[in-house]
C-alpha cells in the first residue's frame, strides 16, 4: 500500500551533482522573473536564443533557491526550450555522416541543453530527497521529467546517429531504479505540452527509452523514427517492467534490463538473473503490432488504425514488420549467417569515384583522352596492364580516394566495416558505395543500409550488397523531348545472377529513370548498345536500380 508524501527510500541516487553557488547569478531568480525574461527572448535569432537558454538555465541550476520554486520555473521554461530546440535539430536533416565541424556544434548544443533540463528538474529531487514538505507530492512528477529529458537526449543521438556516452545508459537506469524504490514508477503525472497524450508515468517514459534503442535505429529513416516516437508514445503507457519473467515457446520472448549496466534491452537467454534484472513482456506487443498489419492488410487506413494522419498503409507495414523483428523475433538466425572475419576492404562511393575504380580511369565524355598518366601507359607497355597500386596512386591524386575500412562481419547479403580513420568522406544513409575486400579479385557494388558514428569519432556503416557482378559504362539518353542532359553520365552494368534468378539491371544517376525510356550504353570496349528501361527496383539518395531489355 502506498504512503503519502516521501515514500519508504529503498533506492537513493547517486547521479552526480554539483552543489550551488551562492555567486551564480541568473537573469531569473523565479518564476515571475523566468516569465519576464522569457516575454523579452527573441527567437528569430535561433543560435542566439539557444545560446542564452543553455547559459541562463545552467546559471539557474547553479542557483541556491527553495525546490517548489525552481520546480515553477522549470516548468515555465518547458515550451520555450522545447520550440527551440526542435527548431534547432531542424538543420540537422539529412546531414550525411560524420557532421561537419558547425553540424556537430549544433547537435552538441541541443544534447547539452537536454541535460542542463535534467540537472534542472534533479536538482528539485535532491530537495525532495531531502524531506522537503512542499515537494512531497511531487515526485512522481520530478522523475518522469528527468527521464523524460533523458530520453530526449538518447533520441537526439539517434536520429543524428551518434553512439551516445554509457553514462546516459547509467542515468536512465537510476532514475527508473530511483522510480521503483519510491514505488512511483507507475503514478501517471500531468504533461501539458503533450496534447494528445497529456498523462505518462516513469515506466511509460523509460519503456519507450528502451524499446526505441532496441529498434535498430540507424537503420530507419529520420521519418521512421518520428513514426516510432509517435507509436511508442501511444503503446509504452501499456507496457510493465517486472522482476521475474515466464516465457512460452513459441511466443515473444521477454527482454530483459540490468539497473546496474550501460546497456540497454537484451534477450533474456544472454543475460544472467539477479536483483538488478528487469523483464519486459513482448507477447502483448507482438499481438499489437501483428493485429495493426492485419487491420493494414484487409484495407484499414493508417489514420482508422491509430497509427499515423497522413503515412502510406505499405510504409506503415513495413515499418511494423520490422519493429516485430526488432523487438519480437529471434535475431540469432538473421545474424548467425555474419562472420566475424580478420581483413580489411578498400571502399569508394559517389558515382564519379566508383566508376573511377571500377573501370580504372576517370569518367570523361567519350572522344577525350580516357588515359590515366604516362606511368600507366609505360606500365602497360611493359606489363600489359595498369598494376594495381600504381593505378590506385594515379586516381587517388586526381581526387577519387579509397579509404580503408575493416571488415566487422559480412554474410552473402552484406558486411558492416568501421572505417580505420577519423576522418575522410561523409556518407548517407541509401547511398551507392563500393568495396574491395582484401580477398577479392574486384569492386563489388552496395548501399550504404545505415550509418552512424561510434564514441571514438569512427564511422560504422551497414552495406546491403547489390547482386551480380558490376561494370562502368557511360550512358546517354536517346529522343526526342528529354528530360535529362544530352551527355553521357557514369552508369553500372549488374551482371544476371542465374542461381537465385535475378536478371540483369542498369544503375543509374537519381532522376533519370522513365519507363520505356531508351538509352545508350557504352562499354569499356567501345562497344555501344540500346536499353529501353522497364521498371524501378529500388532507388536511393543517388542511384536508381532498374531493369531493361535490348531495344535494337
């Protein structure tokens, strides 16, 4: 049974906090004060008005004041900081990986502000902790906010695909172990700025933390990832964390936490039982997620399945399907096929470059001098062939580098390799690469399936491989009333692949497929042939993959 005011402390927190300072001196010392300063605020200046927000309110936290005052004022703050900060990761859309020097400054500034919210509202706790009376009802409230502003800031590394610090893991942790100890974790408290879910609870908010870590975000979109805040936001308040689990084969299996790691959620067959185990139950939002494709599939809209305004039902689907996976299935089989291996690759990417290396020279409008130097034309005259390293040199001073990669894993479909180096080319989700692993005779192409940056400054990336093996061609458009530039481009020849009965496909730049559209593809050997177009396989940031038939 519950007990009024402070409850029985089974669980103290120990996240660090810097004591106040009776010199720290803030333009608002309450909340009237914050109310003035706040009407004064211009935000048209959005890095201005960032700037004073993260100053004053760190100012503020350093602030001695009674705890039910600074609660009011943290409170004040809440929309402010909200609309400017959302407006702020606006600039980081789509920003290919790793960030310049300015994005990175920007996705700093927005984590850092996060966090100064969550000293703000631990700061209140302390006092709480403390036995003040006047905040004795309120702690369900001041640990949902601190885990909320967490969350915030875990979400903000993943849609800019950052590894976050294990300590957000060790604060997340806490707080929700705090949480528990108090026996709120499940008290619903009030959230105005959310209109359409104004109630959540600590378990709702540390749930949805957890479930969208385990989602694989890096390889979702930044869409798919607002898609999935929505849902979790909507499913988590649903959810319970519970310190023992049963588990039906053939079922979801549970995932477990561990209050005391920097890990997120695992399954429950890898992890050894003890006081600090949490349990969630997946076999309720397996059937959930299951009867939402359903709905889908027998012609619901996504808005009469409660799922989005204004999605697509195939993208909804989709994205369902692979939330299922994520968080349902046993991924041992889809991962069991990956390898560790022991050897590095060398990796291009931009359309110019992988031609460059596939074919052996630059891509030039034919009728030019097609030839690299005249070190490589003595080598062929010499060895009958460009040798490898030489020729590599001769493109790397053109500027079409390789970068060395190692290899973490790879199967048949795919690899993941972690760049050597902190520092080289940027590269976006969907995008065209290829790669030379160290025992290959050749360039195999791929997409880059996802991207992100790890806490030592090193890009990861995912690449799905294309099938067949790959040849550069020069391709132009033929007709009349084009709609592309009359000169040829850099395009790649996939070969059939009978075993699997994939026939041959053409890639191409973005924004040049057209159904029936006819082209004129011309090989390293001079030779020219006619492709009319058929239809679009799958398409990425710059490149389309389709298929064709011999025109003439």
């Amino acid at each position: 049974m519950k007990s009024t005011g402070l409850r029985s402390k089974t669980t103290m927190l120990t996240l660090p906090l810097e004591p106040t300072d009776d010199r720290a001196n803030p333009h608002f010392k309450d909340a009237a004060g914050c109310t003035q300063w706040l009407g004064q605020l211009q935000l048209t200046n959005l890095q201005l008005a960032h700037s004073l927000l993260f100053t004053q309110i760190n100012e503020f936290n350093r602030y001695p004041m009674r705890g039910l005052e600074r609660l009011n004022t943290l409170e004040l703050l809440r929309e402010t900081v909200g609309y400017v900060q959302d407006d702020y990761a606006k600039k980081l859309i789509a920003k290919p990986l790793p960030l310049n020097e300015s994005e990175l400054m920007i996705f700093m500034a927005i984590v850092q502000l996060w966090q100064a919210m969550v000293l703000g509202y631990q700061r209140c706790l302390q006092s709480y902790m403390a036995g003040d009376k006047q905040l004795a009802k309120h702690g369900a409230l001041l640990c949902q906010r601190c885990l909320l502003y967490s969350g915030l800031e875990i979400f903000e590394h993943l849609r800019t695909g950052y590894e976050f610090d294990d300590k957000l893991w060790h604060q997340l942790h806490e707080l929700y172990g705090f949480a528990e100890g108090q026996d709120f974790q499940a008290d619903e408290v009030t959230d105005p700025l959310n209109q359409k879910y104004p109630r959540s609870s600590c378990r709702s908010i540390y749930v949805k933390t957890l479930l969208a870590c385990h989602a694989r975000p890096a390889e979702l979109s930044r869409s798919q990832l607002q898609l999935l805040d929505n849902w979790l936001t909507q499913w988590s308040g649903t959810m319970t964390v519970e310190r023992s689990y049963t588990a039906s084969k053939g079922d979801a299996q549970p995932l477990a936490i561990d209050l005391v790691s920097t890990r997120g959620l695992q399954p429950v067959k890898q992890v050894t039982h003890s006081s600090a185990m949490r349990y969630l139950a997946m076999v309720p939002l397996s059937k959930l997620l299951r009867v939402k494709t359903i709905l889908l599939q027998q012609g619901q809209t996504p808005r009469q399945a409660s799922l989005c305004e204004h999605c697509s039902s195939n993208d909804c689907i989709e994205l369902l399907t692979f939330l299922h996976q994520c968080w349902c299935e046993d991924c041992s089989a889809r991962f069991g096929e990956r390898q560790p291996i022991a050897q590095h690759a060398q990796l291009c990417y931009k359309p110019e470059g992988i031609y460059a290396h596939l074919s052996g020279k630059p891509f030039r409008q034919p009728g030019r001098d097609n030839t690299l130097g005249n070190t490589a034309r003595q080598q062929i005259e010499t060895y009958g062939r460009v040798l490898k390293d030489a020729h590599n040199k001769e493109l790397l001073e053109m500027g079409y580098p390789l970068e060395t990669w190692r290899l973490d894993n790879e199967s048949i479909s795919g690899a993941r390799l972690t760049r050597e180096d902190t520092f080289g080319g940027r590269l976006s989700h969907n995008q065209l690469v290829a790669l030379h692993p160290d025992d290959a005779e050749t360039f195999m192409l791929g997409i880059a399936a996802w991207a992100n940056v790890t806490r030592t400054g090193q890009l990861q990336i995912g690449v799905r491989y294309l099938p067949g093996s790959a040849g550069a061609v020069s391709m132009r458009a033929t007709g009349v009333n084009m709609t592309v530039p009359e000169k040829y481009v850099p395009a790649f020849l996939l070969s059939a692949v009978a075993a699997i009965n994939i026939p041959a496909s053409l890639i191409i730049p973005r924004d040049w497929f057209q159904p029936d559209r006819v082209v004129e593809i011309l090989h390293q050997n001079g030779e020219k042939e006619h492709m009319k177009m058929g239809f679009s396989v799958e398409h990425g940031i710059d490149y389309e993959r389709v298929s064709f038939t011999l025109a003439y």
